[in-house]
C-alpha cells in the first residue's frame, strides 16, 4: 500500500486522514487496485478505515447477447456468430464458476428472445445455440434493445439485482428504426453496461461510427469494437473478453459518478446586457467512496473566470482563461477533497465574465463543457462523466432613430396646392458594427387622394421602395377627427428599406423629400385643425444573433414616430367685411348729418341763402 499519496487534516479533531489508492486484490484473470484511507489521531494511532476493507471478488453477471439477424447477414455469417459466442460464454464457464448467468436474443424487423437468463440450457447448450435459426429482415436495433432491456433483464425473467449487467450487441449495418437514444437511456436507467460489435465495411461511414459508439457505454473506446468481416470476430474474442472479465472482476461498481451541468436564467447569455454567465454543476456519488474528485470545466476564448459558489459539499476551484486567444480556459474543481463519500452529492455554481481583451467574434453559439475524475480505477457503468451544455449567443445593439419635426399649412377651398417637402431622419449605432435594416412607412394615400403630388417624387436617401400596406381603419374620417393624426392605420402606405453596414459609433441621415399635395385634406370634413402627417421607422436585425439593449423586459426595440405638423386654414372670405363696412358708412353719414342739423348749420345756411335771393331781387323793384 502507498501511504501519504493524499492527506487532510481536521482542525476541529487535530486528526490526520492518509488515504493510499494502490492496495492490490487478486481476482483471477484480474488483479483489481481500490483504495483505503485511515484516520490517524494525534497520538499517531490508526482509527477507522474508509472504507471499512477492501472489496471482495466479484464474479457475479448477468452476460445477454444480442444478435443481428438481417437480410444483409449471410447465413455462413450467422453460424460465425454463433461460434463467436459460443466461444464467450465457454471463457466464462471455465472459469469453474455458476455466477455467471447468459440470454441469448437474435432481431430484424422484429425481436426474439431464444434463452431468458432462467431458461438458458444448463446442458448441451452449444447444440441448442447452433440450431437458431436465423429469421432475417431489416435491422430494428433501437426496438431489439428495447426489448433486451425491459423483457430480459426483468427479476421475473431470471435477471439479478445487485451483479453486473452486461449487454453485447453484434450488428453489420446501421439500425433501420428511430429512438436509438431512447433504448440506451433505458439501457442506462437500468445500469447496464453495454459492448458494441460492428462488422463489416457498413461500418466505414462516420454516422454508422457514431451509431456504434451510441451503443457502447461510455467511454466509448472501451467499449466498442469493429472488424472487416465475421471471420475476424475470433481476433477481438480475448480482447473482448479480457473486458468483459475487467468489469465483472471489478463489479463495475466503484463509485456511480452522475454529472448534470445547467445554465441559471435562459438558454442564451445577452453579451454587453448580463453580467455574468453561472452554470450549475452538480454531482452525485451513488456507488463507493470516490477519492481525488475533480470536475474540470473548458470554456471559449471570450470568457473570464470570475468566482465560484459552494452550494453543498466541499468545492474549491481554479481556473485559466485561455491565454493564446485558441485554446480553451480551464476551470479545476476539486469536490470533497480526498473522499467524496457514498450517496453524497455536491453543488456549485462558477460564474464567468465577458473578457474585454478577447470577444466571442460574433459566435450563434458557444459551449461548456465538464468532464468528473476521480483518483478511482473503476467507474460504473452508469456514471456520466461527461457532460456539454450549449448555450445561445446574443450580442447587446442600441441604435437610436431621431427626426426633425417638419411644418407645411394650406388653405382649405384652394386646389391643386402643393408644398415641397423635407424631413431629416437621422440614425446611430452606438454599441457595436452590424448589418441591418431601417424600414420607413410613410403614409402616401388616404382613400383615394394621395397625399403626395407625385409619388415618383417621393424619395427617401439611401432607401430602396419597397411594397404597399392597406389601413386597417376604414372610418378614416372619424378617426382623424379624434387623433388628428393621420398614420398608416388610416392611409395606405409605402415601406421603404434602408439596408447597410454601421461601424459602432456611425451616424447615418436619410432625407424625405417630395411635394406635398393639399388634395387629401378636405375629405377629412374639417375647416380648419392641426393634423400630424405620421410616418415610422423601425429596426430589422438578424435576431438569432443580436438582442436589442432595452430596459423593457422584452428587448424589443421601439417603433419611432416621424412627425410632420400640417395646418390647414379656411379660405378668406370678406363679404360680410364689405357689407359691415357700407352699413357703417352710411350710419356714420347720418351721424354726420344729425349732428349738423343740431348745431344751425342747415339753418344758419338757409338763411344766408334767403338773403341772398332778397339782396337780387331788390334793383328791379327800384
């Protein structure tokens, strides 16, 4: 035994604990390597051992063999399969034990199940094997497995509850049914280890590789096996063997490692709006004690470790972000540091940060990977050690759309007025270089009077036409009489498309400019008002990159208004000015009139008139 290859010391107690992971135990064809460690009080006596001893051989397993019986398989074939488990299961026997229980089941388009585990012959089982008959078919291997799992390794069948479960599947082709991932996460709920065989040149396709390696347990390596032809089955039959004696020796019990991995919040990080990217690690320990447990974490150039947060357990973490802007960072945790008991289970959170040095050069997508290790030879079967979590890549815009505010009046009654017209729109991109799209509806008819006096005169700089939208409001009159605004709820209106590429900090104006027409107005039915003529600008972007940066919990960025102001005015009428001002001159001319009369003037005159004709008459009376 090594002592001293990990120590920890209790503060509380003042005692050592010495662990020594190499202390041999000889199980026949295996030699298996566990570890012990002992507690050591002040005084340097040795205490209690964890575990209490080592492990005992095992040579119990429960072996089922599941063979391909398709069309594709030759019937020369079929017999060499035959004997290739024919050879197994007789490696097993000489052992000279009956711990070892066997199932043998053939499939195609459908499944059959030949030997349960307490129906296979206990002699001249050799004869019952050569005389299956092969049934031929597709190759339903997703539904075989199903039915291997559920059925055979069933207590009612035969199969055992604490030995080692072993499923071997021999296939020359790539399955012809769906749900693969289902059967072996049946395979897995169930702890059942499981070993692939691949024959032929089917397998020289990386997806029927990666068919292969679904099957196995995992590590795949380990697991899985390929040959060109079922002649060379006979060539893997002592490596396979050597294998499957390794986990039954061994139990394939150890410790029952279970890593899951989740992102807190949504499944996408908002760069430039979180400020954190935490994922959630847990791990389970459901078999042995599991000594120098470590999660390692990798994560992409473009993030920064930032802390770590113990939530059960143990946990203490080191970390180094990627140094050369291509390898990945490094996250190193150690997990109750030097044993992690059985049935515990720890949980932290590591938070990583936006590194400001080096960015996610514009990725849809990014992934973190966590890989549990122990200083333990064996893992169980069922131990995920593995785990990826992909995660969603948005990249925080703010562009800002401001207008100025334009102003145009008409007479009512005049028609065939018209008015130039210009409005600036002016746009910045303020947080980072992208592509995308203002579009601009600018309302063009109300009914049936446009409001521009030519359409092909109106123009927006740096924009391309694009197609017309139809008012959902058909009362337009009352509408507009309520809001005075005229907008494309009421009018029809044409989009127009600003397309381009902005630097981070760039500035763009578009100008509107045509001639306004005065027709439209009068249909409203109103002499005289304040209208706003309402056009809009809003944003187009690739969403499944960019997030709009928006205190709204929504992110969506907002509609802008571009408002220009229209007064209209009755058309003068001076009538009643002419009419008013001919009754006042005539009252003033009686005012005039009486006035003179009051003061003698017409009497004074008369007078001066009589004497006058008196003064002529005179020298002819002389």
């Amino acid at each position: 035994m090594s002592l001293g290859l990990a120590m920890a010391s209790d503060p509380m107690t003042q005692n050592t604990l010495a662990c020594g992971p190499t202390i041999p135990k000889d199980c026949k064809s295996i030699t298996m390597y566990k570890g012990l460690c002992f507690e050591i009080d002040p005084q340097n006596r040795v205490g209690n051992s964890y575990p209490p001893s080592t492990e005992e051989c095992q040579n119990m397993a429960d072996i089922a063999f599941l063979l391909d019986a398709s069309g594709s398989v030759a019937a020369e074939d079929f017999v060499k399969m035959k004997t290739f488990v024919k050879n197994l299961i007789s490696s097993f026997l000489r052992r000279e034990t009956e711990a070892t229980k066997f199932s043998v089941t053939q499939f195609s388009s459908k499944t059959t199940i030949h030997y349960y585990f307490d129906t296979f012959p206990s002699g001249n089982w050799k004869y019952h094997i050569d005389n299956l008959k092969q049934i031929i078919g597709a190759t339903a291997t997703a539904a075989a497995i199903k039915k291997v799992v559920s059925d055979v390794f069933s207590p009612d069948r035969g199969s055992r509850l604490k030995v080692k479960k072993i499923l071997i599947v021999i296939t020359d082709g790539q399955s012809t049914d769906s749900d693969l991932d289902k059967a072996i996460q049946l395979a897995d709920n169930k702890d059942i280890a499981r070993f692939s065989v691949g024959v032929g040149e089917a397998f020289t396709s990386l997806d029927a590789i990666k068919e292969l390696k679904l099957i196995a347990s995992q590590p795949s390596e380990n697991f899985m096996f390929q040959v060109e032809n079922f002649e060379a089955l006979e060539k893997i039959q002592g490596n396979l063997q050597d294998r499957i004696f390794s986990i039954e020796g061994s139990k394939v019990s150890g410790e029952t490692l279970k890593l899951e991995m989740s992102q807190e919040g949504s499944s996408e990080v908002k760069v430039g709006i979180d400020e954190l990217l935490n994922v959630t690690v847990s791990v389970d320990n459901s078999g042995e004690n599991s000594y120098n447990n470590h999660i390692i974490l990798t994560y992409p150039v473009g993030l920064s470790y930032r802390k770590f947060t113990s939530l059960q357990g143990r946990i203490e973490c080191n970390s180094l972000d990627s140094e050369d802007g291509v390898a990945r960072g490094k996250t190193d945790c150690s997990v109750d540091k030097p044993i992690f008991k059985s049935n515990s289970k720890a949980i932290f959170i590591v938070s990583y940060g936006f590194n400001p040095r080096r960015s996610l050069d514009n990725k849809k997508k990014i992934f973190i990977a966590a890989n549990a290790t122990s200083g333990n030879q064996q893992h169980s079967a069922s131990s995920n050690l593995y785990k990826k979590k992909e995660i969603g890549v948005k990249f925080s815009i703010f562009i800002t759309i401001e207008s100025s505010l334009s102003y145009n009046n008409f007479t009512i009654g005049k028609s065939n007025q018209q008015k130039t017209f210009q409005q600036l729109i002016e746009v910045t991109n303020s947080i980072r270089a992208l592509t995308f799209t203002v579009v601009i509806r600018v309302p063009v008819k109300l009914r049936d009077k446009d409001i521009w006096m030519d359409m092909d005169s109106l123009q927006i700089t740096d924009c391309e036409r694009s197609k017309y939208e139809e008012p959902v409001v058909t009362d337009f009159a009352a509408q507009i009489k309520k809001t005075k605004v005229v907008d494309c709820s009421v009018a029809r209106c044409r989009v127009f498309r600003c397309k381009r590429f902005m630097e981070k900090n760039e500035k763009r104006t578009h100008k509107i400019s045509a001639n306004l027409s005065s027709g439209w107005i009068e249909q409203i039915g109103l002499p005289s008002a304040k209208l706003l003529l309402t056009s809009t600008a809003s944003l187009e972007y690739d969403a499944n990159q960019y997030i709009f940066f928006s205190a709204a919990s929504n992110y969506t960025p907002p509609v802008r208004k571009i408002e220009a102001e229209i007064e209209v005015f009755p058309e003068p009428d001076f009538t009643k000015e002419i009419i008013g001002g001919s009754l006042g001159g005539l009252l003033l001319l009686l005012l005039l009139t009486a006035g003179l009369y009051k003061a003698g003037f017409f009497k004074s005159k008369y007078n001066e008139l009589m004497a006058e004709h008196v003064g002529e008459a005179d020298p002819v009376n002389a």
